[in-house]
C-alpha cells in the first residue's frame, strides 16, 4: 500500500506547486511593472519632446509676425519717404515752372507782349520726349532680338 501518496505528500506537493507558481507570478508581475515604468517614462519623454515642439513652433511663428511686421513697417517708411521725394520734386518742377514762365513773361513783354505757352506743356513737351525716348529704347531692344532670333535661326 505504500504506492498511494499520503496525504502529506499530496500537501507537499500542491505546496510547491503553488510557491513555484506564486514565483513566477511575481516575477512576471515585477518585470511587467518595470516594462509599464518604462513604457511610462517614454510617454512622458514623447509629451515633453510635443510640449518643446510646440513652443519652438509657436516661437517661431512669433517671430516670422514679427518680421512681417517690421517688414510692413519698413515698406510704410519708404512709400513715405518716396512721397517725400515725390512732393519734393513736384514742388521743385513747379518752382521751376513759375521761373520759367516769369522769365517768359519778361521777355514777351520785351518783345512786344506775345503770348507765352501755358506752363502745363513744357510738361507735356517733357514727358512726350521721355514717352518717345522709352519705346525707341523698346523698339531698338525688341529689333535686337528680332534680329538675333534671325540670326540663330539663319
């Protein structure tokens, strides 16, 4: 009869069963406590890396509507620094103009009191000389490469 177990070795049996199992449980559960610290870690690294991301591209959108800004700022000083000049030299064309046609006036009524042309067409005189001196110079470009296109053609 001594073929059956007893029941004390059934126990001790089932005993180690259940601390090789018990073993192996925690174990496992401290390996997947170090896998779920780990896993935390990365998160928070990857968060914190978004966070950074986030700030630099906000800095530097700050930046750029900074220098769009000043950009903007900049082009406002020159448009008013050109009407300046505009004014300027409108002014100066005007001066010009009255001393011209005091000067014209004196010298028509030296010469009997002729009539002497409006002061607006020496303006005119001046800017259809400059309107003519441009499409000669487009002309002459365009003719030069007509005259190439010829010539490679040719």
């Amino acid at each position: 009869m001594t073929a059956q177990p007893t029941h004390a070795d059934v126990f001790g049996i089932a005993s180690e069963l259940c601390v090789s199992t018990i073993t192996e449980v925690e174990g496992a559960l401290a390996s997947q406590r170090m896998s779920d610290a780990a896993e935390a870690f990365r998160h928070q690294e990857e968060e914190i890396l978004k966070a950074e991301m986030a700030r630099i591209a906000a800095e530097n959108e700050e930046h750029e509507r900074q220098e769009r800004l000043k950009q903007l700022e900049q082009d406002r000083l020159d448009i008013e620094a050109a009407e300046r000049q505009l004014r300027i030299r409108k002014q100066a064309l005007r001066n010009a103009q009255e001393g011209r046609d005091v000067c014209d006036d004196d010298s028509n009524s030296d010469n009997g009191g002729g009539v002497s042309a409006p002061a607006g067409n020496q303006v005119r005189h001046i800017l259809i000389h400059s309107v003519y001196s441009l499409l000669t110079v487009m002309s002459d470009i365009s003719g030069n490469n007509k005259g190439q296109d010829e010539a490679s053609t040719g």
